[in-house]
C-alpha cells in the first residue's frame, strides 16, 4: 500500500501517452520539475524582475475578486472567515507594490476598458482602503484565465499568450486554468477538488501536503451539506 502511494518525481517531462498510462492511471501526485520553464510568465512575471509592472500593464483596471481573510496566515473554507471583494486589477498590483516597500519582498505567484496606470495617489488611496478595513491578508484566489464552461468568468484571459499547455496534457480536454497571487505568506486548510489538477508555480514557493484517502476520518471534515463541504 505503501508503495503505491509514493510519489515520483520527474526531471524531464514525459510524452501525453506515458502520462495517461504510466502516471495518471495510478491516481497517484506527481512532481514535474521544470514543467513551466519555457513559459514567458516565468520571466515576465517575477516581482524581482519588474513583473508587478508588468502584469499591471497588460491587465490593467479589468476587475477581479480579491479575497480578504481575517484569520490568515491560515485561509479556512467557510465563508464567515473571508469576504470577496471586487477591484480592479491594478489597485491589487498596487498594494503589492507598497507590501514589497514596506513589509517585505515575499511574493508567490501560482497558475487562475482602458488600461490604467496606477499613480502614487491610486497606491496610497487603495492601500490606505485595506489598511482601515484591518485585513490580514489580501490576495486573489482561483481567478479565470481559462474557463470552458462559463466563458463570462474569465477575467485574465489577456495573460493566457505568457503561458502554454505542458505536452502531457495535449490530448485532454482542459476545464480551466486560474492565477492564485498572494503578497506574503499564506496557509490553506485541508480540501480536495473536484478535478484533477496541475499545479504550476510561476514564481515564488509553495508547500503541499497529502493525505491519503483513508486518513479523511482523522482530518476534521466539514458538514457535507455545508459552505465548505470539499474541506
């Protein structure tokens, strides 16, 4: 059981075929390293490299869902620990930006009208917001850039020309691809998704950590009928 359980780890990426039969057919994670190397994202979008500048200017005021937590560094899935809010894209870039200047340099990015550049005035207006809101932290979560089945939720498709699909998933069909940003450190609760995924780290670091089905009872799972029935 043990055995069947481990994970692989590979340095180079298999073809589509190997995948479906060799990988994916035994359900179990794998670690791809180097998967997103090629991809323009990983230059263009590191905040040590400008990239905050960057993805301001090719997204601009598109509005998006940021997501203020109260209970961070730790991110529950119920709905009274959190609050939606939207704003435009550039004014989260901008509470980036004075994050980096002023608390730190952490920054992780994960693959999810007219532009507007953000001024001083903008910066300091839209942090001064979420100052005085009191949010611990404020990041974007599962934000659109592909999605399949409902096309009017897309709200990055304009980034999907930094990213290209890995070859091991030429031949499926792809339901879609979300941006996770965050400006400092941030911890998710136990869940599971509804599909499977393939998480690609653009820049900065992630830590994931597996459990196998049978450990769910030992796992405090939540009500199923409930907000946050998949943690």
């Amino acid at each position: 059981m043990e055995d069947s359980l481990r994970l692989q780890s590979f340095d180079q990426l298999p073809s589509a075929a190997q995948f479906a039969s060799q990988i994916e057919s035994r359900n179990v994670p794998a670690v791809f390293v180097g998967c997103v190397k090629d991809w323009k994202a990983v230059s263009k979008w590191n905040p040590s490299n400008g990239g905050l500048g960057y993805l301001e200017e090719r997204v601009g005021s598109f509005m998006v869902e940021a997501m203020l937590s109260q209970t961070a560094p730790v991110f529950y899935g119920d709905l009274r620990s959190h609050e939606r809010v939207p704003l435009p894209f550039s004014t989260f870039i901008g509470f980036c930006k004075w994050h980096r200047q002023n608390v730190g340099n952490s920054c992780s990015i994960n693959s999810n009208s007219q532009g507007h550049q953000l001024g001083e005035s903008d910066t300091e207006q839209g942090c001064s917001t979420f100052v005085d809101a009191a949010p611990k932290q404020i990041y974007l979560a599962q934000i659109p850039i592909i999605n399949a089945e409902n096309e009017e939720r897309v709200q990055l498709e304009t980034l999907q020309e930094d990213i290209q699909l890995p070859a091991i998933l030429e031949e499926k069909n792809l339901s879609s691809i979300n941006l996770w940003m965050n400006i400092a450190q941030a911890r998710s609760s136990a869940h599971y998704d509804p599909h499977h995924n393939l998480l690609c780290i653009v820049t900065g670091r992630k830590q994931v950590v597996l459990w196998p089905p049978s450990a769910s009872p030992m796992l405090y799972p939540m009500p199923i009928y409930g907000e946050a029935s998949n943690h």
